[in-house]
C-alpha cells in the first residue's frame, strides 16, 4: 500500500475544504468548526498550495468552487462521511432507548410538541429527539431511522413509508381578525384582505395562488400581505390577527378545535398529496422506532390534543 501520509494531505485541511464547499462560505465554515476565518482561509490556501491549483474562487465576501474544486469536494465529502460512518459503526454503543425523528421545525412545533406529554405518558421507556432542519434529509445518510416527509411515496425511492395525514389546506383567520375587517364568505373576497404567504426556501408548499386556482379563480397571483419563510411565522400571524393564512389542516386543526382559529369560506384545497412516515428499508427498524412509527400513526389529526391550551398559549 502507499504511503497515505505522503499522499493526503492533512485530514484537518479535508474537513474544513468539505465544510467550506458545502457552505459556499468560508465565515460559515469557520462558524460551523469553532474556527476563525481567518484560519480557514489559511487552510484552505495551505491545500490548495498541496493540490497545485485553485479549489474557489474568491469574490467580495463570497466563494465558490472551481470546476477542479467541484470534483474534489465530491470526492473529499463522500469518503469522509463514508469514513465517519465506519467509525461510528465500530465504536462500542451502550443499548439506547433513543428515537430520532427527522421532522420540519413546523411539525416539530405545531404537531409534535403539543403531544409530547401523551407520548411520554404513553410510551415511558423511550427518549424522542426531534431533529429539524431547512431542507428535507437523506435519512439514510444521516443515520436517522425515522422522518415525516409531505409528498408522494415514488418520489422517496429506498424508503418504506406510510401516510398519516392527507395534504388539505384551508383559509384561517383569528376571531379577533375577523371581528375588525369582517368575514369573507366566498374565495374571491380574500383578495382584499391581509394574507400571511409562507415563502418556503427548500420544501415546495401549497401558496395562495394555486390555493385560489383550486377554488376556481385562475389567473391571479395576490401579493398584498406579508411573507415569511417560516411556516410557524406565517400561522403566528394569523394568530395574533394580524392576517388570514393557508392553514395545513392536520397541523391547525387543534387551533380550530379550541377557537383559537377559524376556517375562511368551506373551500379546502385537497393536493393529492400526504404526510407520511418515512424509514430506510434496507435494514430492520428496531422495536423502539416501530413503536414511535405505529404511535404517530395511531394520532388522527382530527383528534383533540393533550396539551393544546398550553401550546396555543405559547404561540
């Protein structure tokens, strides 16, 4: 075998040239590793120096890969992740009671939250980890065995997956709203109200225009309002008066429910998607993550919630 010494470069210029590439930063990068940028920079420089060539090019506050930087950061990113989970395969794991379920922040906090204490209640002996992120996850490389994932099961290839929750999306607006600019009773006649838009960055979510196009009114794309990239953001509004929102029916119907909220005009707006468990089937789901899975799937959204009084009140 060569000497890998002579050939690698150093294993710490690997990590911080993948951070970077994935980053496209070398500020975020720095963030990310609990390094200065300038430490980066110097890192990054010190392997390019190694290779003999430009892996980014720089910009005013912005970096890129080059089309060299580009092949090597597949590579580099690969063989590392592949390598970490080689080592976390060998090290030695006292038996866990732990689930992690890879979920949005807004099912995490509209969803999940207001039932932890009916599942902590019911399900004593495991530990659930919640864990959130912008974009949707490869579970499987993130050796996570369980996700919520809204679409339709051919478009996760490699997964099991079972649906808990048809994509129905209706108008809500608070009481208090609705007492200070009237109820509007046919779709149309939410073109002139304050609608919450939910700019959502990575995940394709249903907007008002095709909510109205689904009730029969083409062709308009309404822009008074105020938009956001956060559901939770986007409902809070609602909430606090502010404006009418879209409102995913599995994930407000406990805010109907208490009055916290309420349905504007009978029009839903049923995509033909879903919400669904999602779990790698190349490998057995062991018995604490089935028990988390058959659990959630025992919730009917139309269910009222354990805890929902408390949760509307934080929000």
């Amino acid at each position: 075998m060569p000497n890998l010494r002579r050939l690698l470069p150093s294993f710490r210029s690997l990590v911080v040239f993948e951070a970077a590439g994935r980053l496209g930063s070398f500020t975020r990068a720095g963030e990310e590793l609990a390094m200065t940028q300038s430490a980066v920079s110097y890192a990054i420089k010190a392997l390019e120096e190694d290779i003999g060539q430009p892996l980014f090019t720089r910009g005013h506050r912005t970096v890129a890969l080059t089309d060299t930087g580009r092949r090597l950061h597949d590579d580099v990113g690969r063989n590392l992740l592949q390598l970490a989970h080689g080592i976390d395969a060998a090290r030695l794991k006292p038996a866990s009671n732990v689930v992690t379920l890879s979920v949005s922040t807004a099912f995490a906090t509209l969803w999940i939250a207001p039932r932890l204490q009916r599942m902590r209640t019911e399900l004593p002996d495991i530990e659930l980890r919640l864990h959130t992120a912008d974009r949707d996850l490869d579970i499987v490389s993130e050796d996570i065995p369980l996700g919520i994932r809204g679409g339709r099961p051919e478009t996760w290839p490699g997964y099991n997956s079972t649906e808990f929750a048809a994509e129905e999306v209706v108008a809500v607006a608070s009481p208090g709203y609705l007492a200070a600019y009237g109820v509007p009773e046919m779709p149309w006649e939410l073109l002139d109200h304050h609608l919450a838009h939910l700019d959502e960055p990575y995940r394709h979510a249903a907007t008002w225009k095709e909510w109205l196009a689904s009730a029969g009114i083409p062709e308009v794309n309404p822009v008074r309002g105020t938009r956001a990239n956060e559901y939770v953001a986007v409902l809070q509004m609602a909430l606090d008066g502010d404006a009418i929102a879209l409102g995913w029916r599995h994930l407000v119907e406990g805010f109907l429910q208490t009055g916290r909220l309420q349905q504007v005009t009978s029009h839903c707006y049923r995509t033909g998607n879903g919400f669904s468990l999602i779990w790698p089937e190349h490998k057995p789901l062991p018995q604490t993550c089935q028990s988390v899975r058959d659990w959630i799937l025992a919730q009917s959204p139309a269910k009222g919630v354990t805890g929902l009084e408390r949760m509307a009140r934080i929000l």
